[in-house]
C-alpha cells in the first residue's frame, strides 16, 4: 500500500480541558465531509442511463448494446465495494474516498470529452467498469469514517442523515443536464458539468475530513461518550486485510445474515422501482407524467423513511438495529399486496402504496450497512459494509431486472409480485435471525 494511503498512528492525547470542544467541533467537519463527497459519487454514477435516448438517436445502438455497459458498471461496483472495502480497512479514509470520486469524475470528463468514446460500445463498457471500480471506493470509508467518529447509541441517526445524501446528490443528476444543455449546447455536458462540479466538491471533502479521532490526539469515541468497551481491537497498523477478513468476516453467521437479506431487500427495491413504469402503463394504464411522478415519490419517500428507521434503531429501540427492519418489511408487504390488488381507475391509492413502498424498503436499505458496521469492529467496517454491498448488487439488484422480467413473461405480473412477497418473507426470516446477536461492544 502507498504510505500516504496508511492509516493515521495515534497522535498524543490534546489536554482534557480541549477535548469536547475539538471533538465536537471535528466531528460536524467530518460529517460535512463525508456527505458532500457521498452526495458528489451520486452527480457522476448514473449519468450514462440519461444519455441512452441520445446514443440511439445519434449512433443507433439497439437498447441491448447499451444494456451492456450498464450491467459492466454494476458488476464492477459490485465487486469493487467489496474488494476495495477491505482495503479501505487499513487505509485513510480521506484519501481512499477522495481517489474515487476524483477517478471517477476522470472517468466521466473522458466519456464527455474523448471524441469516439460515444460511438464504440467495447470502450464504454471497458470506462463504465472504471467508473463502477472507483465509484465501489465510496462507501466503505465513508461507512468506517461515521464508525470512528460515532457511537453505537448515536449512529443510527447520524448514518440515516448520511445515507440521504445519494438521494440528494442522485436528484441533481437532472436539472444538472438541462443546466449544461442551456450553457453548452451539447448533451455531451451530461458528463462533464458534473464531473468538474464532483472535482471541486472532491477537494471541499478532502479538507473536511479526518481520519480517527485518535489521530487528532482525541480518545475513542466510545471513550467520549462514556461507553462500556469489552473487547480490545487491534489496530489498522497490526493486521492485514487477509487477517480482517478471516478474523472478523469469515465466521461471522450474523453478517452473513444479514447480507443474504439484502438479496431480498435489494430485490425488492429494484423490482418495484425497475418495473413501475411498465406495470403502471400496462396494467394501471397510467400516462407517461404520471408514471414520472409515481417514480419520483417513490425515490423521495425513501429519505424519510431511512430518517425514520435511524431515529427509531436509536431513540426507541437503543441502538438494536433488527427491530426497525422487520417492523418496516411488515409494512412493505402490507403495501405490495395494496399496490398489486388496487383495482385498476384509482391512481391515488397507487400513489399511496408506491410511497408506502418507498418509505419502508429504503429503512432495510440504510440499516443492513449500519447493523454490518454494529455486527464487527471498526477495523473490519469497509469489509463488512463491502460484503452486503456485494449481495445486493450482484444478487439483488441484477435478479430484480432479470428473474421479474422473466416471471412477468412466464406468469404475467401475478409471478413478478408473488417473488415479491416470497422476498418479504425471506428477508424477514434472515434479519430476524440477528436478534439473536448478543453485543460485545466491539465498535
């Protein structure tokens, strides 16, 4: 590993008389940080589903060629979420977050600006992977930055707060391509206006941010805040990432748990936002601007409800994450049964349920990374966040494309919300087996 990409050593400890003040101080810094360069990921992740109207006009790809790069940078994110996780563990979290988004927005200037890029599919999808790796270097560190710097009694909220910043920065995506439509002329922008912008956002993160409150001469925060600590945890400077993941990975029932529930809950996710469009329209007959706006409360609902889930796992329920998730995926089949039985001509109560539907599954959503960052202790957090991420893509979302839209083929709709509700039931099961977890404190 670079030496500059190493973990901060332990810098000695600041007068007591200083150490709320700094940590408090510190910590919104570190927060602003992590939740603009996460929101920055988001300006430069999907931008390429915008350009697919204009790459069929202009260079006639068939929808299939295109399918190609997208699927190229979901596996790679994948992959990447995982394998760069673990790397993470032990490396500094500012840097390792800032080197992805900084590759990432390269990545995007270059499909932008390169001329050819747009019109040969081998190189898009070789750049879509790219995109896909170093987009995969977002997360884990900054799931192990909010470990740091927050305890487990506080962290559901802080996470949840943070978790919204896709939301943000993914919404923005839009009214960015009509913004440099208007300045340039050109749909090209699409890609470069929000690199430039991630770029500057890159740098604002980077300054922001801080390795371990150790390495600001700060006690743990677990220390701070008065926490019982049971178990010592060795530090990123004693183990490798082989250790990590045999050590605190490998045997761990309880997170594999719960990333197999991610298959469902990201199955269910995808294949209610994926296919809405096509169900409405055929099934509910609703208009195109109709459907934009159902897709839309959909997505938004989603930021209250991981708001509401991180409030609930702290306030409520003392930090124990497992009670949320079931309470909400209760909740979500309740509204996919509404949503599937409505009887066509009451658009409202589509509307409902989608933002029911929303509301709910976007809880499991943020909590399965929060519990697997609860479930090991901080030095395997990019591990263990990577390890659902890995689920969930590869298994959950691909398959929500896929395994819906040939059940739809082979069953009509009923097939698609019957694998729908069996993934309620899965994901239920899954999660339910963590409220057998007993914690050690080791976060």
């Amino acid at each position: 590993m670079f030496s500059f990409l190493k973990a901060s050593p332990p810098s000695p400890r600041i007068d007591n008389s200083r150490v709320d003040s700094e940590y408090k101080k510190l910590r919104w810094q570190v927060f602003a940080g992590v939740f603009i360069g996460y929101a920055a990921y988001y300006l430069i992740r999907k931008n390429f589903s915008l350009a697919i109207p204009y790459l069929i006009d202009e260079y006639g790809f068939t929808k299939a060629d295109l399918g190609t790069v997208g699927v190229a940078l979901s596996l790679a994110y994948g992959f990447s979420k995982f394998i760069m996780g673990n790397v993470s563990d032990r490396s500094n979290p500012k840097y390792f977050i800032t080197i992805g988004l900084l590759g990432s927005a390269v990545v995007s200037l270059i499909f932008g600006l390169v001329p050819g890029v747009l019109a040969s599919i081998p190189l898009m999808i070789i750049l879509a992977a790219l995109n896909g790796w170093f987009q995969g270097m977002g997360y884990p560190p900054g799931a192990k930055t909010m470990t740091n710097w927050f305890s487990v009694s506080e962290r559901g909220v802080w996470w949840s707060w943070w978790n919204i910043s896709h939301n943000l920065g993914g919404g923005l995506i839009g009214p960015l391509a009509i913004l440099g439509l208007a300045i340039f002329g050109t749909w090209q922008s699409l890609f470069y206006l929000p690199a430039l912008i991630a770029i500057v956002l890159a740098f604002i993160m980077f300054g922001l941010m801080h390795d371990t409150p150790e390495s600001q001469g700060l006690p743990p925060v677990d220390e701070w805040k008065g926490e019982k600590i049971v178990q010592h945890v060795e530090s990123a400077h004693t183990l490798s990432s082989k250790d990590i993941f045999k050590k605190y990975i490998i045997n761990n029932k309880f997170l594999w748990s719960i990333a197999i529930a991610n298959v469902f809950v990201y199955f269910i996710r995808y294949g209610i936002i994926d296919w809405a469009p096509t169900y409405l329209k055929e099934v509910k007959h609703f208009s195109v601007d109709k459907q934009s706006w159902a897709y839309f409360l959909y997505e938004y609902a989603g930021i209250f409800g991981m708001l509401a889930s991180g409030y609930l796992s702290d306030k409520v329920f003392k930090g124990h994450r497992a009670p949320p998730m079931l309470l909400f995926l209760t909740g979500v089949l309740i509204a996919i049964i509404v949503y599937w039985k409505n009887p066509e001509g009451n658009p409202l109560v589509d509307n409902i349920c989608l933002v029911a539907i929303g509301f709910l599954i976007y809880g499991p959503v943020m909590m399965i990374g929060l519990q697997a960052a609860d479930l090991v202790p901080r030095i395997a957090t990019g591990t263990a966040t990577g390890l659902t991420g890995l689920f969930g893509y590869l298994l959950g979302s691909a398959s929500a494309g896929y395994v819906m839209g040939k059940l739809v083929d082979l069953f009509g709709w009923d097939g698609g919300f019957y694998a729908l509700i069996v993934s309620c039931f899965l994901g239920f099961i899954f999660i339910a087996f963590t409220l057998f977890y007993k914690s050690n404190a080791l976060n």
